[in-house]
C-alpha cells in the first residue's frame, strides 16, 4: 500500500488546538513532508530541520548537503516563521 493510501485517514482532520495534543501519527507525516499541515499550531510544531532533509530526499536533493546542513544550523537565530523563508529559498549553486 502507497504511503499516501496510508495517510488518506488523517486528510480530513481539523488540527489540534494545542501543539501539545497533536497526534504521534500526524507530527510524523508532517515532518517526513508526506502531509499538510491544517492549522498554526501543526505549522509551529514542524521540526524543520527534518523536515527539510526529509523533503530534499523526496526531490532528489542530498539531504546531507553542507549547504543543507549550514543552512539548518542557522535557523535558531531567525524568528520562527522566518526560518521557514530560509529553508525554502533556492540554492544560488
């Protein structure tokens, strides 16, 4: 079975109302990028880091890339909804 045919059960959610409450299930096909998240709180809860290397696999990237991996350990020193801006930005190489 498809890992989409898998996930076709959680498509339909409303998303937790606290970060806190949202499902094992859901937090792991959010970050290996297999799902959308639906609400804020699942966008906050995303650890991009992972989901990032686990995304560049997805498109043929390396996902252990010097670049990749640089540009992960800036992250912490962007406001949260701005590393999200960094992580997608196209490489310049």
């Amino acid at each position: 079975m498809a890992v989409a045919d898998q996930l076709g059960h959680l498509k339909g959610r409303k998303g937790a109302f606290r970060i806190a409450l949202i499902p094992p299930e859901v937090l792991d096909a959010l970050n290996d990028g297999l799902l959308e998240t639906v609400n804020l709180n699942e966008f906050l809860a995303l650890e991009l880091p992972r989901l990032a290397r686990s995304v560049a696999g997805h498109i043929g990237l390396d996902a252990e890339s010097e670049r990749l991996a640089d540009t992960i350990a800036m992250l912490g020193a962007f406001k949260p909804m701005q590393r999200h801006g960094h992580i997608a930005r196209p490489s310049t190489t």
